[in-house]
C-alpha cells in the first residue's frame, strides 16, 4: 500500500494498490458476478437534491450477505481497519480519531456504466471509504471524482482507496464506455459507510 496523506483544502487519506494481486482477484471475482444483480438507485439509498438522484446501480452486500465470510469482498476490505490505516489517518487529522469510535459498518457495490453519473452529496454517515476498480487497460472516460464544495479533484486509479469524512460534499462525472463489447468494464466502486450507532 502507497499512502498520500493530504491536510489541504481539507484532510483525507489516499491509498494507492489498497489490494494485492491476490485480493484483487478475489474482487474482481464477485463484481463480475453480482454485476448482472445490482439494482437501481431506489434499491440503494439513493438522496434526491434539486431534482436530481444519482443514475448508476449498486448492492449492499450486508443485505446479501449475513455472514461476512461468504463475500470475497467484505472479508477481504476487513483490511481498512487496520493499524496503519488508523496512524496514517490520524496524520492527517486528529479528528480522525473518530475512527475508533465506529461500530458499524455497510459495504455498497456500485457500478458505473454509459450514463452513469452521482449527482453532488453527502453520505448520512461518519467516515467513508472508497475503492475503485476497472478493467485495465481502462475502458472508459468520465468517472471523475470530485469534493465539489472545493472544487477538488480526484484522480480514479484502478484498486485506490479514498478515505474522508462523510460529510464533504462528493459527486462522479458521468461515465462513457468505449468499447462496449468488453463485458463489465465500466468503473466499480466498493463504498464502505461506517457509522457511530448508539450503545444500549
């Protein structure tokens, strides 16, 4: 893993080959298949702000799957918990400590394909975890991620996590397939939303 730690507009954690080639394969296994199952934005949670809901499919694999052991995918982003992550979080801001305070957690599959877009907005959560993955060579322009309030771009890098606080406003450029004969090789996202739930 290759960490870019940014403090400036706003702080946040970047990580370059988040998974090894193994772990990727393991993935990329699941996307493909679940690719054919996702559902449209009214399945997933989707917000609606001035007019708009985002126009891509997803999955939430907690929905899917009651033990994690059965989701390559759930098992294997088990990972972001780590130690190192939690240091190099914590570089970028203290408030990031907040990271120890989450007990819960949902992982969402979404796929991008032509037309695929995500309007302006914030998640309803403490801190989310992204991870982006494509087929390389890479078949499609768009994608882009941006943390609009701050005009800040993104670069999407296959198999790069971003780690950020929930409440920065994020948005998606709208997707284009090249060569639409390729199956599955829009741009796959694995979102991990954790969460502070109240203790009984």
């Amino acid at each position: 893993m290759k960490f870019t730690i940014v403090k400036e507009p706003i702080p946040f954690l970047i990580i370059d080959d988040t998974y090894n080639k193994e772990e990727q394969i393991q993935i990329y296994q699941e996307l493909e298949f679940l690719v054919d199952k996702l559902q449209g934005p009214d399945k997933t949670g989707s917000p609606i702000l001035n007019g708009k809901k985002k126009n891509n499919k997803g999955l939430f694999l907690n929905n899917v799957f009651s033990d994690i052991n059965f989701s390559n995918i759930v098992k294997t982003n088990r990972k972001i918990y780590n130690k190192e992550i939690r240091e190099k979080l914590f570089e970028c801001h203290y408030a990031y400590r907040l990271f120890n305070n989450t007990n819960s957690d949902n992982t969402l599959i979404s796929y991008y394909d032509t037309g695929g877009s995500y309007f302006s907005h914030y998640d309803e959560t403490a801190i989310t975890v992204l991870t982006w993955f494509f087929k390389t060579p890479k078949n499609f322009i768009g994608g882009d991620f941006k943390f609009t309030d701050f005009n800040l771009d993104i670069e999407v890098k296959n198999n790069r996590t971003v780690i950020f606080f929930s409440s920065y406003t994020h948005e998606v450029s709208e997707v284009t397939i090249l060569d639409k004969t390729v199956p599955a090789s829009g741009r796959f996202t694995v979102t991990d939303f954790l969460y502070i739930e109240p203790k009984n």
